[in-house]
C-alpha cells in the first residue's frame, strides 16, 4: 500500500511540473510593429508578451530602420539583434522571413545555438542570443517568431480595428467636426488600462484616457498610438494610426493630390537615396513632367545633375485672378531654390520661393489676370543639384470676373435597349454632373 502511495505521489509530482512547463510563440509581423512608420526610421526595441529584440548599429555605417511604409526592417551589414526572453523564460526557435536579400551561409556571427540557412531558422536553449551580421549588404527582414518555454506571460492585442490600424485618415480643415477619433480594443479586456499618445501634438493632440482628439493650430499629419505596457501576468501591446490635417480644397477649380502615388520619399520621411522612382500616376489628365518619378503620395522632380520640371494641364475655368496652393520641399543636401512661372495668359507673383532642406513648406502665390489656358511650371533651379518634391497642389479663384460658358450639348438617339453611344459636346471650362437612377442631375451630382 505504501508503495502504491509513493508511485502516485511521484505521478502528481511529475504532472504539477510538467504544467508549469508553458511554450508560447511571440510573432513579430513587422507590418504591425512598424504600422506608421515613416521610411527611415531607426528602428531600437520590439516588445512581444514574453521576449524583446533589440537592434543595434553594431560596428556598421547604418542603423537597422523601417522601410516599405513600415512593413519591413533593413538589417544592414554589421548590425546587430539581440533576442531576449523575459525573466524565467528561454527561447528555443526563431524563425525569420525576409522579403528579399536573406543570409547565406555565414551571414550571422550568433552568440549561442545554430542557425539553419537553408530554413533560415536559429534554434538552441537560452534566455537570449545576439545575431551579427557579418556582410556588407542588408537583409530585408518581413516577420521573425520567437518560441518561449518557462514561466510565461499572456500575450494580449491591442486594435483600433483592420481599417484603421497602420492607415492614414483625411480630416479637412474646418470639417473637424465630421471626424469621429477611433477607440482601441484590448484583449483580454481584464489585462488593464490602455493609454493613448501623439507625435505631433501642434496638429492632434489626444486623451490620453479616452482617445478623444483635439486639433491643433497646424497643418500636417500625427499618429495616434494606444499602448498597453503589460504587467506580471499580460504581455504588452500596440497599436497606431495617422491624421493627416490639411486644407479643405472643395472649393478649387484645380486640385491634384498625388495620392495615386505609392512609390518611396517625402510623405513617409525619406527625403534621399531609393526615393521618387517609376511612372507618376495623376488625379488630373494633361500634367508635363520633364524629369521625376513618383514618391509617397507625391512626386519628385530632378535629378542629381539634372533639372525637374512639371507643369500643369490648362486650368479650364480661370478667369482672372487666383491663389496657387503647393507644398514643396528640397532633396535632402540639394540646392533649395524652386521656381515657379505660369504660361498660356497672366503672371504670377514672386515665383521664386526658397525650399526647406529634407522637409515640407507650403506656400501661397498669387496668379494675376490668369485664363482657361493659363499652365504653370515647378522647376528647380539650374545650378548644382536639383531634386525636389511636390504635392497638394490647388488653384482657387480670387477675382470677381467668372466666366460663363453655353450648357454642353447631348446627341444621340433618343430611344434604346440596353448599349447607346451618344456625344457630348461642350465648350472649354465647362462642368458636366450626371445620375444613374433617373434623376435631373445637381451640382452636387457626379461630375463626369
């Protein structure tokens, strides 16, 4: 009977420390750590529920940053990462995807453990493990899962919802009021209390309790970030999303974005090197570009030894005179001087500006006497280098005289089934709105 006691004994014994034995998985999906991200950011500390990766310079050139608009990390030649588990955990697997320019054989000088190349997977047993980079290249890193075992915490999320996490949200200026500030949901909702913070409290500020944004006396963009720092039992976690404050352009007889634009520079804060590459694409028809490539949201103009130029379709419309509206700024290094002149009828006023070094300025010209043929042309200046960016460019007319124009003729057959062509002829500057449900088309109909 003793014996019998004793064996059962050791059992629960055995079954109490096995279950004190956790295994847990912290996934570093870079496209959520680095959500918001502007390209080129250093990137320092990633926090999971139960580890942290630490990157660091190491005795290379450039520090580890975020690119692709946050969804990956440039791990440069010489850098290095630390992986580390929280106190009474051990890691025993990490496993890496890159989107391109993975190691090779050698590529990681690691502290403990092996690394697999071919699965580009380090496995071992220790409470932390320093990777090196040993080439003189990057690697491009998209998503790096850390395996814990231990005494381990309970990872939490953290979410402002999928439309809104890591996106950039439009409120225009004086329509404050339309905007409604998103709230973050944290699970478990037992795990505590969320803060809120913004980075540039000159445009939105926010509640740190709430979540309740107020906005500032200035133009431009802030991110939102919730934050969770965790405690002994729950894992932290974050989330963020981006105002973007700017001018309400309504009103404009011209107005081009760039938003179409998905390439590097500028709006995401890389104002050198892989920026403004590829085929612009335009909210308007009939732009001239001479010289300049699509960035973030925006173009750039101009090349290292070469001018840029780009030049607007005819402001069909204009009659008279007008505020011109742009947001500028230099290549990072270059020369600052930008030039700006209309053709096709008018002037403008003080067409020469002076552009901030590797940041935005907007600014405000005066078009004088201008008409429905009137263009006008950004160009850099010919002297040394000569890149720079553009966006948000607008036209408003300002003079009284406005320029009436006949209603647009429709021909074709009056009477179909199905499929018709017809033909509409209108004179230049007119404006065609149009229905689909049978309805006499407004002003506030779709314009065609």
């Amino acid at each position: 009977m003793k014996q019998k006691l004793l064996r059962k004994g050791l059992m629960l014994l055995a079954a109490v420390f096995a279950g004190s034995i956790m295994q847990a998985q912290d996934v570093y999906d870079i496209s959520t750590f680095g959500a918001g991200q502007p390209n080129g950011t250093v990137v320092t500390v990633l926090n999971g529920a139960n580890s942290s990766i630490t990157f660091g310079k190491g005795s290379g050139t450039n520090d580890p940053k975020f690119y692709g608009s946050g969804s990956e990390i440039r791990f440069y030649g010489k850098n290095t990462m630390t992986v580390a588990a929280n106190a009474g955990g051990t890691i025993t697997d990490i496993s890496f995807e890159y989107t391109s320019k993975s190691p090779k054989d050698g590529g990681y000088d690691i502290s403990t453990g092996s690394y697999d190349y071919s699965a580009q997977t380090w496995t071992g047993n220790a409470s932390s493990v320093t990777l090196n980079s040993t080439v003189t290249g990057q690697y491009v890193i998209k998503k790096i899962t850390v395996t814990i075992e231990g005494d381990l915490k309970t990872p939490t999320t953290l979410t402002f919802g999928e439309d809104v996490d890591g996106q950039t949200i439009t409120v225009l200026q004086g329509k404050e009021a339309e905007f409604t500030a998103p709230k973050a949901t944290l699970t478990p909702a037992e795990a505590g209390q969320v803060a809120y913070a913004s980075d540039n409290e000159a445009v939105a500020k926010v509640d740190a309790t709430t979540g309740a944004v107020t906005f500032g006396s200035e133009l431009g963009q802030a991110t939102i970030t919730a934050s969770y720092a965790g405690n002994d039992a729950y894992g932290p976690s974050s989330a963020q999303y981006t105002i973007d404050y700017k001018k309400d352009y309504s009103n404009a007889l011209f107005y081009e974005s760039f938003d179409q634009n998905t390439g590097q520079g500028g709006n995401d804060g890389l104002w050198n090197g892989n920026a403004g590459q590829g085929d612009i694409t335009y909210d308007n028809e009939g732009w001239t570009l001479g010289n300049g490539g699509r960035a973030n949201k925006c173009v750039k103009l101009g090349a290292s030894k070469e001018t840029g130029s780009i030049e607007t379709p005819a402001l069909a419309g204009l009659n008279g005179d007008a505020t011109l509206y742009f947001k500028a700024g230099a290549w990072k290094g270059d020369a600052t001087t930008l030039n700006v002149t209309v053709s096709g009828g008018g002037q403008i006023a003080n067409g020469t500006v002076t552009l901030p070094d590797a940041q935005w300025g907007e600014y405000e010209l005066t078009i004088l006497g201008g008409t429905a043929e009137t263009k006008i042309m950004f160009a850099s200046d010919p002297s040394g280098d000569n890149r720079f960016f553009l966006d948000e460019v607008a036209v408003v007319a300002t003079g009284t005289s406005t320029e009436v124009v006949a209603a647009p003729v429709i021909s074709g057959d009056e009477e179909f089934d199905g499929k018709a062509t017809v033909t509409i002829t209108a004179e230049q500057g007119a404006k065609i709105y149009y229905t689909t449900d049978g309805s006499e088309p407004t002003e506030q109909s779709q314009e065609y």
